[in-house]
C-alpha cells in the first residue's frame, strides 16, 4: 500500500527529478500513467471511477459548450451533475442514508431494514469529483474554455500531488499549465523541497506523534477522565492541522518541484481572530469552492440578514457533510455554522468599548482557537454520543492524566508543536529576519533546511498511517 508516510518520501521526490529527465513532450503521459499508478495501489479497481468522473465531465463540458441555447447547456450540467454525485453518494453516503432510514424506520415500529453496500471507501473521491464539477460549472458559466484534449484533462482530475487529499484545484488555475513547456527553476524546485520538508515535519513529528494518544482517549472514552480528554482534544487540534496541512504544503512542493503552481490550502488557521476568519485560513481550497458554488448562487450575504444566516448553515451544512458519512460530521458543520451566525450577528449588533488593537487581537485568536478547538470533538468522536460524553466529562469529571500512550513521543511532540506555533506567529507577522529557511544567505538557508531533516529523522514516528484526509 502506497498511502504510508515513509513511501511518500521516495516516491513523490522520484517523480519530481523523472519528469526532468524526459523530454517535454512525454512529460505529460509520465505524469498521467504516474497519477494513476499512484491511486492504484490502493484499489486498482477503483481507478475506473476517477476514470468515468473525468469521461463524463468532459464530454459534458464538451456539449455544454457546443449547445446554443440555455435550456440544453442547463440539461447536460444537470446529466453531469446527476452522474458524478450519483457516484460519490453510492460509494460515500449509501450504506449511512440506509442505516438512517432504518433507524426512522424503527422508532415508527416499522421492522424494515434496508440493506447496505458491502464496498469501501474509495480514497479521496470527494476531492476529485469536486474537481471535476467545479471545471463543468466553470465551462457552463462561461468562465473557461473546455478542454479538447481528453489526456490533458484526464491528467487535471487525477494529478497526483493533489489527487487524493486536496488542494482542490479550479481549471483555470491548472489546466493551462499542463499546456506549459515547463523550464527548469532552480529556485522553484529548492522552494518546493524546503515546503516538503515542512510538510513532512508536521506529518511525522507532530500528527504522527500525538496520534496514538488520540487513538487511545477517543477510542475508549468511557475509561478517560476530563482531564485526559481535554489533552486527547488539544493534541487533536494540532494533528488534523499538521496531518492535513502538511499533506497540503507536500502535495504544493512536489508540484512547484515541478514547475507547476498549486493554491496555498491553509494559511496559519490557529490565528484566526473569528470563525469567518478561521474558514478563509482553514482548508481554503475547499472553504472558496463552497462560496463559490454554493454560498453565492445562493445569495450569499447580498440578500436579507435571515436568508444570509440561511445561507450560512447551508453551506456549513454541506461542508460538514462533505467530510464524512457520520451524524458526528454534521453536527461540527452545523456547529461552525452556528458559531459564524453568531459571530455576524454579534459583530452587527454589539459593539464592545475600545482596547489596544495587540490586546484585542490576541482575546480574539484564543477565544477563536477554543471554540475551533471545542467543535474538533465532534469531528473525531466515533459518535455523537461521544462527543455529548466528551464534553460531559471535560465540565465535570477531571483527575491524573492518562499517561499510558508514549510518553516520550508526547513530550517530542510538545517540543515541535511550539516549534510549529514560533513558525505560524512569525510567518503570520511577516518576521522574514528570522525565516532561517529562506535567508538571503545561501549557508544559513542550508543549515536551516539541514535542521529541519534532523528533526525528522530524529523525531519523526515513520509508523504511522495514511493521512486522515484521505479518508474523505
């Protein structure tokens, strides 16, 4: 299985150095059989499903452009539409609209069981179809051009820096790269491994090292104190964060490694000073598909203030629902969804005497961090009974902390997430003095890219697994 934190170190890098050694003209085809080389070892049979999400989507652009009038455009986005989120529910959504019917079913002492699919997940597909409608929509709206080119196309849905975990990229951001004769940068490739190494630190010094604490808390809360979980939750902040954004800052550098551009995913989230705020850090690349998707055509916030809060949980709604097929993933989109009502509502109607801007700033982050922090419980207990238990325990049951967990990978791990936070706080002030990575002095940027594969290879954990967002 290829999704495995040491394999991507070798293959990502073999591809990299690969496509500079073919000539211009293969490079391509080399990046599509590697794309698709990559999803496969996971499930090579699933590889049919990128393969009918990219068939369908651009024959359907293909007629959407051709069509003269706005009733048929409308008719095929709609065919295409149908399609690809036909797919993603069978796959994603089937087995838990079933149970949920069941479960109605029941509490009507209606004995019916509707029966479930008996297949998994297909890594990543949510991100790939997203993708996928995203290009149809843009092709509909006028927006961009579809692509003839059904190989050029096919390597946009499946490019595998961001295949499977994001960024999800827009067309007109990607395609017309991919009709780039790329040169070799030297700057660029030294830029893409200086943000694959950041992003092999976060995965395997931070994630990796708080995961089996995690694991063991939120796996088995019944036995755990508040205490414990309160722990189990903060350690859980910093890994999806390192374990997502570092998959992001790995999928950007091996493509700026490249020659190609992917949009930044994230951009210090846990400094945030609202909720608003934390989505236009947060998983960006998702958070501005929605708004462009969803939340706008909706009428956005350009409407009455009870159709913007609508709007609001809608959006939030779905997003939540995007990540997962678990009540657990709806109740933290209606949770951010609340929070930003509030927020808008607070922000409208309330007005707070004046305080030093530093003073303001800063109540503002922590108070955004914990409310953050507050809805992770929803996203990684297995239940929403054990997130209400989570948070029942944190109120009211506290005592000695859990310590049964590796010890001194918790410790390692607490060293490098205050490495981590110095990096956010400084990168977030524009402290460039102090970016050792990217000193204009060519030795100081050695040594400081030299320090940060020590600290992998010191304090990595290169047991792990997959990534989390794979899963989505």
């Amino acid at each position: 299985m290829l999704f495995n934190s040491l394999r991507f170190l070798l293959f990502f890098p073999t591809v990299a150095l690969l496509y500079w050694l073919l000539s211009p003209r293969w490079r391509n085809a080399m990046l599509l059989v590697a794309s698709y080389y990559f999803y496969m070892n996971w499930k090579p049979v699933y590889a049919l499903l990128i393969l009918c999400s990219t068939l369908t989507t651009w024959w359907c652009a293909l007629k959407i452009e051709a069509s003269g009038d706005r009733r048929g455009r409308s008719r095929w986005l709609t065919l295409c539409l149908i399609l690809n989120l036909a797919i993603l529910f069978t796959f994603k959504y089937f087995n838990f609209a079933a149970a949920t019917i069941t479960s109605l079913l029941n509490a009507s002492d209606l004995a019916l069981q509707v029966p479930n699919l008996d297949v998994l997940l297909p890594v990543g597909i949510s991100f790939y179809t997203f993708q996928a409608i995203g290009y149809t929509i843009d092709v509909y709206r006028g927006s961009i051009k579809a692509e003839r080119g059904i190989a050029t196309y096919a390597l946009f849905v499946s490019f595998f820096p961001q295949l499977v975990a994001g960024p999800i990229e827009r067309a007109r951001n990607l395609l017309p790269q991919f009709h780039q004769t790329h040169r070799f940068d030297g700057s660029q490739f030294i830029e893409g491994l200086r943000l694959m190494a950041w992003g092999y630190f976060m995965k395997l010094c931070i994630a990796e090292n708080v995961s089996s604490y995690v694991d063991a808390v939120y796996n088995n809360l019944p036995m755990h104190n508040g205490t414990s979980i309160l722990l189990a939750t903060l350690f859980f902040t910093f890994q999806i964060f390192c374990d997502f954004g570092g998959y992001s800052l790995i999928a950007i550098g091996v493509a700026r490694c490249m020659g190609f551009t992917l949009m930044q995913n994230f951009n210090h989230p846990y400094l945030a000073t609202s909720v608003k705020d934390f989505w236009r850090r947060w998983h960006i690349s998702l958070s501005s598909w929605f708004a462009e998707y969803v939340y706008i055509p909706l009428g956005g916030s350009r409407c009455s203030e009870v159709r913007h809060q609508r709007n609001i949980m809608i959006t939030m709604l779905l997003s939540g629902l995007w990540h997962g097929a678990n009540w657990t993933f709806v109740a933290w989109g209606a949770y951010h969804g609340i929070m930003q009502c509030l927020y808008s509502l607070w922000n409208k109607f309330v007005k707070l005497p004046r305080v030093p801007a530093l003073v303001s700033r800063m109540c503002a982050v922590l108070l955004t961090f914990v409310v953050t922090m507050s809805g992770w419980v929803f996203f990684r207990a297995n239940s929403l009974a054990d997130a209400i238990e989570a948070f029942h325990k944190m109120f009211t049951s506290h005592g000695m902390l859990f310590n049964g967990e590796g010890k001194p990978a918790l410790l390692m791990a607490l060293l490098m997430m205050c490495v981590l936070i110095i990096k956010e706080i400084k990168d977030e002030l524009g402290l460039k003095r102090l970016d050792f990575m990217h000193s204009s002095s060519a030795g100081v940027s050695v040594i400081g890219f030299a320090t940060v594969v020590i600290m992998i290879l010191l304090c990595g954990n290169f047991n792990g697994g997959q990534f989390i967002y794979f899963q989505f």
